[in-house]
C-alpha cells in the first residue's frame, strides 16, 4: 500500500490499550494531514502520553490501527527502527544522553543508526544547533545547561534524523515559566516550516495560536475536538468546559 | 545469607549509604592501619628487655623474614588480579543476560548470579580445586592446571557473581528516559545498550567494584587453606621453621595484617572519594 499526500500522515482509527486490566485509550480515532499540527490536550492520566507514544510503538495497542504514512503500526512483524526513523519524538524530561555534549547528543543517531557521513552530519548538527538558538553550546554538556537549552537540544537531536512527523509530549511542563518562552518559540518556527507535529500541551495560548485542530482527551476517551476557533469559544461538553475554565 | 534481591541492589543504587549488612558494607579506616602497625611493633619489640640475649629478638626474626613474606604477598595480588579479570569479564557476561530480553537466558543467569553469590567463598574455592582437573588439553597439547590457578578460578566465581549484580544494578539504576529516548530515535537494543546505557554505567559501577577488588583481596588468603603458597602458607612456615615460637605468633600475623592494609587502604579511600563525586554530579 503507497500512501499519498492527499492521505492522513498519521491515522488513527479506533484504538484501545490497556495495561493489565487497567484500560487506558477507550476508542480514540483522529487524523493527521501532512504540515499540520494538532494539539491534544486534558486532564492529567486521560492517557495522552500513552497515545502519542503508541504512534512510534514505545507501547503496543491491544485493538485498532495507527497508520503512519500508509504503515500499519499495529502489526507484530513491524520494522519498528524504520517506523522511527519517520517518527521524532521529544519528552517531558528532555532524555539527553548526559555522557554527551550538545553536539554529540545530535549527531549520534544520523551517524550511528542512519550511517551517515560524519562530517555532512557534523554540518548539519552546527546548523541545527543555530536554529535552536545554542551557538555556542555545542559542547556543552546536557547538565550544564539550562532546562529550556536542554530541551532545544532535543528538538533539535530529533530534527537530525530528519523525521516526517514529531511528536511531542508536554515538552515545557518540566521547565522553568521564564525558559517555557524559548521553547515554545522553537516548535512554532517548526510548525511555521510546515513539520507536522503532534503535540500535548497545557500551553492553552500556545495551542490556540499554532493548532490546526485541537483535540480534548478524558479517561481515554475524546471528548470534543474541533480548530482552535472555535474549539474554546463554542466547547459544548461539560467535561470541556470544566478543564478550560480551570485552566485559563 | 542475602536473599531478596532489592537489598543486593542497594550498594549500587545508594553507594554512600551502603552500611546493609551486604558484603559491600566492609570499610578500612585509618586506624585500623595505626592498631595494626602498633601491636606489630609492640609485640616484636617488647620482648627486647627480657629477652634471652642468645636468641635473636622478635624484631630481628621478622625483619629477617620480611623479604619473603613480601613476596609472597606479591603472589596473593597477582592471584587477586587474575581472579578480578575473569570474574569482571564472566560476571559482565553473566549481568548482561540478566537483563537480556530473552527471559530464558535472564532466569538462567539470575540463578547462576544467585547460586554462586550465596556461596561461601572457602566453600567454591574447595569446589575449583577438587572439580578442576589438574591438566586439560587443547588441540593434543597438555596445559597443566596448577593450584594457584585451579584457587583463582575459585575465586573468580564469586566475583563474577557479585559483578553480575553489579552490571544489573548499574543498568536498572539508570532512569528509563534513557531508553525510550534511544528506542525513539531507532536505536537498536544492541545500540541502546552500548553507546546510551553502558556508558552511563561504567561510573556507577565503577565504587562498588573497587570494593569488590577489596574484598578479594583479602579473601585471597583463603587459597593458603588449599595449599598455595600464598602469603598466609609462608607465614605458617616460617613460624613453624623458628620452632614454633608463641611470642613470634602476634608480630607476624599483625605484620600480615598491617601489609593488607596497607595496599588496600588507598582503594577503599579512592572508592570513598569517587562515591562522594559521583553522589554529587548524579
Ligand atoms: N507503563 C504503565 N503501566 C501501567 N499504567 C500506566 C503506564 N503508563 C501509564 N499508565 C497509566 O495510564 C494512565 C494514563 O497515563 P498517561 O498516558 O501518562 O496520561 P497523561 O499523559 O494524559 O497524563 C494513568 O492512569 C497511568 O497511571
Ligand atoms: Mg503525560
């Protein structure tokens, strides 16, 4: 099966997974074109990291599909190291590698998982690194820096593997309000480049400016979803509601 | 005995609070040497006064022995150096399976993790030396297996079971974001394991097998029950070749004493130094 560009990216259609008996997505479907971003937000356990993390299969599903440009990810014979090769992802808690500088932490898996060219992936890296707003820091190491610099290292470490779609979980929760700004910054000047993203975000502001859709998740389950518009004008369901007035 | 495995873990988990009651918890203080090295003078020169003028003074006869003594002492590193390299590298092996995916090989080498830690060390020494045979051959050449070597491969069984916990301990320590970063970025497991974890590992396994190192050599004294001229045999002898005299019994054995220490003191204060550096950087 060939995927085509008028085709969802990331299609996700009716997913459940449980852990033991604890069943956490109860159902969830929604659709990602290329370029866009959409942003998942909710209550804390609703199981949003457990979805965007069933995207680049860190956890299995027990029922549904996930398609990742056309690639069922949902199947026990999946390449899982191609799979993410197309699939970046950046975590709450940054995951640099501690025993490598800024540099090293990007050009480590072009060069060892992909095989590039050291010196081409070098040149890459250095640009990344500028894009990011690190000169600088190249050799820095992640505990020398800053929660906000860390994560832009991880942004950037991801873009290095030159991924289709990145996916990003609550990426500024763990950081600092004055620091939240760079970041946020980053993955807008991404969203701007048209990379498509996934993101779970508390950042209500954020979302509203960079979303092409926004979706709200409780208990596995989503509950509304529609563009930032009219998505925090016209929420209908109580649940909605209750979460963006504590929130805003 | 230690059974449950979480306290196994602790010295590799909180290496400054490593006071369990495991094997770990062993530390040589500076005044231990100074006790040592006064009752070895004390007693090798106390007899001086009242000591029969023709027989040659306690101080006289240990310096006299000294010199093999030493050398025998030489022969207990290099028994201790051997036992450390094969143990690291058997009990790496071992800890790797621990921790591999395939939970056949995992349970297989937990038991022989367990099996081989939970034995007195005297006990697998006996086990090498009577099981071992004294010559193996190899593609019709003889390679004969001497004693000393048959008590090093004793030896080395229990180090590689403690360095197989250690392996484990490290590897679990490390936060699991490490992982996940490495899968997500399509790392291989193999990958994962030997350019993200291991890394990583090797400072957090460096104290506890420092200490190890220590332990062992101290436990190297154990193959003079087994006959190898190590240096406990030769102090035995010595005695016995001076007719046996009691008031030469105390100089001696703290001189022994005193020469342990003396080499494996500066491990256990450079495995306190690297402990508290690495507490603080994390
Ligand atoms: N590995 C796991 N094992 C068991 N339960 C888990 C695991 N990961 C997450 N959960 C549970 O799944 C629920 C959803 O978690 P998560 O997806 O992290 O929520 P969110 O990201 O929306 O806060 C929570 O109740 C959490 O405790
Ligand atoms: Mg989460």
């Amino acid at each position: 099966m060939t995927w085509t560009i008028n085709e969802p990216m990331v299609s996700i259609r009716d997913v459940y997974k449980s852990f033991g008996a604890f069943e956490v997505l109860k159902g969830i479907s929604l659709d990602v074109m290329k370029g866009e971003v959409i942003c998942i937000i909710g209550p804390s356990g609703s199981g949003k990291s457990t979805l965007i993390r069933c995207i680049n299969a860190l956890n299995d599903i027990q029922k549904g599909s996930i398609l990742v440009e056309g690639q069922e990810v949902n199947d026990p014979k999946l390449d899982k190291l191609e799979l993410r090769k197309k699939v970046g992802m950046v975590f709450q808690q940054y995951n640099l590698f501690p025993h490598k500088t800024a540099l090293q932490n990007i050009m480590m898996a072009p060069v060892r998982v992909l095989k590039q060219d050291k010196a081409e992936v070098e040149k890459i890296a250095r640009e990344l690194i500028r894009k990011v707003r690190l000169e600088g820091k190249e050799d820095a190491y992640p505990g020398e820096l800053s929660g906000g610099q860390q994560q832009r290292v991880a942004i950037a470490r991801s873009l290095a593997m030159n991924p289709d779609v990145i996916l990003f979980d609550e990426v500024t929760a763990a950081l600092d309000p004055e620091t939240v700004g760079e970041v946020l910054q980053t993955i807008k000047l991404l969203a701007e480049e048209g990379m498509t993203c996934i993101l779970v975000t508390h950042e209500m502001a954020f979302a509203r400016e960079v979303a092409d859709h926004i979706y709200f998740t409780d208990r596995g389950v989503i509950v509304e979803h529609g563009p930032p518009e009219t998505f925090f004008s016209e929420a209908k369901d109580p649940r909605t509601k209750e979460f963006l007035s504590q929130i805003l | 005995m230690r059974t449950t495995t979480l306290k196994s873990v602790l010295p590799v988990l909180l290496p400054a609070k490593a006071k369990s009651g495991s094997l770990f918890s062993f530390r040589l203080k500076l005044w231990h040497g100074i006790i040592l090295l006064c009752i070895c003078l004390l007693t090798s020169t106390a007899g001086f006064a009242q000591s029969d003028p023709i027989k040659a003074s306690v101080f006289e006869i240990l310096l006299r022995w000294m010199p093999l003594l030493l050398t025998a002492f030489i022969f207990n590193i290099a028994i201790s150096m051997l036992a450390m390299g094969i143990g690291t590298a058997a009990g790496t092996v071992l800890g790797l399976g621990q921790i591999s995916p395939n939970a056949g090989l995992r349970k297989f080498c937990w038991f022989i993790t367990q099996f081989f830690r939970n034995s007195p060390w005297l006990v697998l020494l006996f086990f090498a030396m009577f099981l071992l045979p004294f010559e193996f051959s190899i593609g019709g050449i003889d390679i004969p297996l001497p004693d000393w070597l048959k008590a090093t491969i004793g030896l080395s069984l229990p180090v590689m079971a403690n360095m197989s916990e250690i392996v484990r301990g490290a590897v679990n320590s490390l936060p699991s974001g490490q992982w996940e970063a490495a899968e997500s970025l399509a790392y291989s497991r193999r990958q994962t394991l030997w350019l993200v974890i291991l890394p990583q590992c090797v400072k957090r396994m460096l104290p506890p097998w420092m200490n190890l190192y220590s332990i062992l050599t101290m436990a190297t004294v154990l193959a003079s029950v087994v006959g190898v001229s190590e240096v406990m045999t030769t102090t035995g002898r010595a005695l016995a070749s001076e007719g046996g005299r009691p008031d030469l019994l105390a100089p001696f054995y703290s001189f022994v004493l005193l020469i342990f220490f003396i080499y494996c003191y500066p491990i256990a204060r450079w495995t306190v130094y690297l402990e508290k550096k690495f507490a603080v950087k994390g």
